[in-house]
C-alpha cells in the first residue's frame, strides 16, 4: 500500500512541524509540505490532528502462564488491542521456569508470538544461573537480538532472583553489550508481610498493598541499583510506583550512574483505594505488583517524567479474568497478579498528561515510543516520523473524547482498569507497517503479519564507558 497522510501536524520526540508523511513499502518515504499523492495512493486527511510515531510498550505479558493459569490476551487479541489504542509494537517477557534452558523459553515464546498483529521484541528473564545460562545468553545477544535480561526480584519460591544471580546476570550483560532489567520487590520481606498480614484475618484484596509497602520497592531497586553501579553496567527498572523508587533512581543519575525508570500508565492514574472495594472481584481485578499506591505518588511519577529520571511509560499488560482472580478468594496471596491496559495507555497519558500542562506533545511522544526506542537499540527505526523510519503511526485527534470500558475494549480481559474514565485525545488512525490496520473505530488487525523485531547489542564504547565511570566514581554507590 502506498498511503499519504496529509495536512497534519508531524510531532517528533524533538520538535513538532506542520508535513505531509509518505508512505511506501512499509517505511515513511517522505516527508514534508504539499506532497503529491502518486497515483493509486491512499490519503488520509489530518488537518487538525497530529501525526506521530505510533505507541511502543515496553513491558506487557501476553499468553503468559502464571501463578497457575495462563492470561486471557494471546499474541494476536493483545496486539490487535494494542493497535486500536494507537501502539504499534510491544516489547514482551520470555519467562522461563527455574532451571528450564533460557533458549528453549525463548524459542517457545517466539512460536507463540507468531500470531501477533504488530512488531513485537522480547526482554528474557533470568530465573536461574549456571554456565548453560552464561552460554545462551550470548546466543541470544548474539543471534537473535536480544539486548535486555530481567531480572524478578520479587516471587520468592518460583521465580526470584537471588543476589549471587543478579550479579553474575549484570557481568555478562555488560560483557554482551546487553542492558539488565529488574523488578524491584523484595521478595523475602513480601513474603514474610505477607504471612504476618494474614495471620491477622486480613485475606482480602486489601492486604496486598499491606503486604507490598513502597519501602519494599524502595530497597530493592536501591540494591539492584548499588549492584549495577560497582559492575559498571546501566541499569532500567521496571513500573516504578512509588517517590521512594523514583528518588532513588534521580539520586543515582545525579552522580552520573545510567539508571533509566519506567512508569505505568495506571500507577500515574490509578490509586490505592480501589482494594477496599467491597466487591471482591472488582477489587481483585486491581491486585498487580507493585500494587496502586496512595494519590502522592503520582505526582513524584509526573515529576520524574517531566524531570527526565523517569524516562518510558508501559502497561504490564497482563490480563486476568474474574473466575481467574477469584483463586485468591480466600488469600490475597493467591491472586493472580495483573491488569490490562494496552489499548488505553496512549488516550490515559494524553488526557492526564498533556491535556494538563504535564507533558508537551513532544514530550508525549518520547515517554511513549522515542525513549523506548533509544534504550532498547531500535532508534530511529522505530520511535520516529523520519525518511526510512518504519511506516508506524498514529494519526491522533486532541479533541477527540472516548468513555474507556471493558464494553467497548478490545482485549480479552473482562475488566477495564480505567472504567468510566472519559479520556480527550484519542487515535483516529493506526499505521503499522504501512497499512491502515485502524480507521475511526474499525480495527482492521490481521493474525500473523506482526514481524519480530531484533534489537542490536550496544557497542563496544557502552561497556568502556560503563567501566570507565564506575572507576571514576568509587563513591557512587546508592545508599
């Protein structure tokens, strides 16, 4: 398809400008004022709108099997969800159980993903460590583009990591060019709060944020942070929820450490109240980690946007349904973790943050595809409206108004984390590959045709630099 988008506003992550966009051979081919339409073209008319890089999510979950069940989203509904919101890739979890070959997760996970909708990575999570993972690891950074590992420091007993992992996971992420990811929980204290809170008859919802205080995510992103530091590799942590977490990335990029944060769309909007909900399942259906923290924290979260320590805003789309959440009818501890989200991040930031003065559009489009881009190797490919960028956009209406509801959504999941929630800025059209896969409330997504997207090792500076100044700086341990 060769489609020209014309009489919009173009906004890049640096600038915003009045352009046609040209799109042929599933890249923008051009880019600037009055361009001609060859013949055969498709034209959308934007006046009015902006034009802009579509949506990246850094962190979802599709078809992930967890805590006994697997999430109600595959990799095509997920993904054909994600596109009506305006996101046009997703950057997924290999998981693999305690001491299953990191290869093989990976190469399951790829056959699962190949019903997708649009572009998809992987981060690949170390659960275990022996030579075999040393090993693989490589093979992955190596030949099949895999530039970030995570790392759960939470989920004691299944899959957490302790610190002999995580340092040995660090080194040879920085001997790989690769960049080590975590989730900051500690694991053996939510485990303990956790036993502590039900002995005192508090089984419900509401004890999982008593069981997951932000002191506890805190200091386990203080501690991963303190690892990477003395290793000398950069470091992102994942859905930071909380000030303490965001104070403590902003004090260690103070001293210069490469710390980099991501932030959820539901914990910049969502907060804590929502467990005490009488209904069980309505408040179960919020049961996530980190969990909704009280309103103050969400102020520190657009800080660190705004402030640039917090630098990329995700989802960890990970969809449960009712009969699902309904295993920890009787402890809390039971309850599957997870929420959806894909769909509404893009309209939710938008109308929370630059229809509030918080985010400029360009600063918009960098916390939700650039930045993602830039970390994870795939800039200016993706994450940008530029000649030879791939032809992935989102044409978005600002006066545009939609009522967000599990009615109307397009995942699987049956609950909607924003119900009710009138959001004004939302996608007129979605651009993925060059084909209008959403046109004005038709979502035209098609099975299979989402493409797996490698992500190059950083280069040989990105470990001599990290060495460099964790030399230079003995004293830079976060503490």
């Amino acid at each position: 398809m060769t489609l020209l988008i014309r009489g919009g506003t173009v906004v890049n992550a640096d600038r915003a400008l009045r352009a046609d966009v040209l799109c042929q051979g599933g890249q923008i081919a051009a880019v600037g004022l009055d361009l001609q339409a060859p013949a055969g073209a498709t034209v959308v008319d934007a006046g009015g709108q902006y034009v802009m890089p579509g949506g990246i999510d850094p962190h979802t979950h599709m078809q992930l099997p967890f805590m006994g069940t697997v999430t109600m989203d595959d990799f095509f509904t997920g993904t054909a969800a994600g596109l009506a919101g305006g996101n046009t890739m997703i950057i997924d979890f290999v998981i693999p159980d305690p001491m299953e070959p990191i290869l093989g997760a990976y190469k399951k996970w790829r056959g699962w993903a190949e019903k997708a909708a649009a572009d998809y990575s992987f981060h690949v999570a170390i659960t275990w460590w022996d030579e075999s993972v040393k090993r693989d690891m490589g093979t992955l950074v190596h030949d099949e583009g895999i530039n970030s590992f995570k790392h759960f420091m939470a989920y004691k007993n299944a899959i957490m990591c302790d610190d002999e992992t995580l340092v040995n996971s660090f080194k040879r992420a920085l001997e790989l060019g690769a960049m080590p990811t975590v989730h900051a929980e500690n694991g053996e204290l939510v485990y303990l709060l956790q036993s502590e809170i039900a002995a005192q008859g508090i089984t419900g919802p509401e004890g999982h944020p008593l069981s997951r205080p932000p002191r506890v995510e805190s200091e386990a992103a203080n501690r991963a942070i303190a690892i990477a530091d003395v290793l000398g590799v950069p470091i992102y942590v994942v859905h930071v929820s909380c000030a303490e977490s965001a104070e403590v990335i902003a004090l260690a990029r103070s001293r210069g450490q490469r710390v980099y944060g991501e932030v959820l769309a539901g914990h910049l909007t969502v907060d804590e109240s929502v467990y005490r909900d009488k209904d069980f399942a309505t408040a179960a259906a919020y049961v996530m980690s980190p969990p909704f923290r009280n309103k103050s924290n969400q102020e520190a979260l657009w800080r660190g946007l705004q402030s640039g320590n917090l630098h990329t805003t995700a989802t960890d789309h990970c969809t449960f349904c009712a009969a699902q959440k309904a295993a920890g009818k009787d402890n809390f501890a039971k309850i599957p973790n997870g929420c959806g989200g894909v769909e509404e991040r893009l309209a939710v930031i938008w109308d929370a943050g630059v229809n509030t003065g918080r985010l400029t559009p360009s600063e918009f489009v960098a916390v939700t595809s650039a930045n993602t881009a830039k970390l994870f190797n795939i800039y200016p490919q993706k994450g940008s409206v530029s000649v030879g960028a791939d032809a992935d956009l989102v044409v978005w209406d600002p006066q545009g108004t939609k009522t967000l509801s599990a009615k109307t959504q397009h995942s699987k999941g049956d609950f909607n984390i924003f119900e009710g929630r009138t959001v004004r800025g939302i996608p007129t059209h979605t651009v993925s590959q060059g084909q209008l896969v959403f046109v004005q409330g038709d979502l035209r997504a098609q099975t299979g045709v989402g493409r797996y997207i490698k992500r190059p090792a950083f280069g040989p500076d990105f470990s001599a630099a990290s060495k460099r100044m964790a030399a230079q700086r003995p004293s830079a341990v976060v503490r």
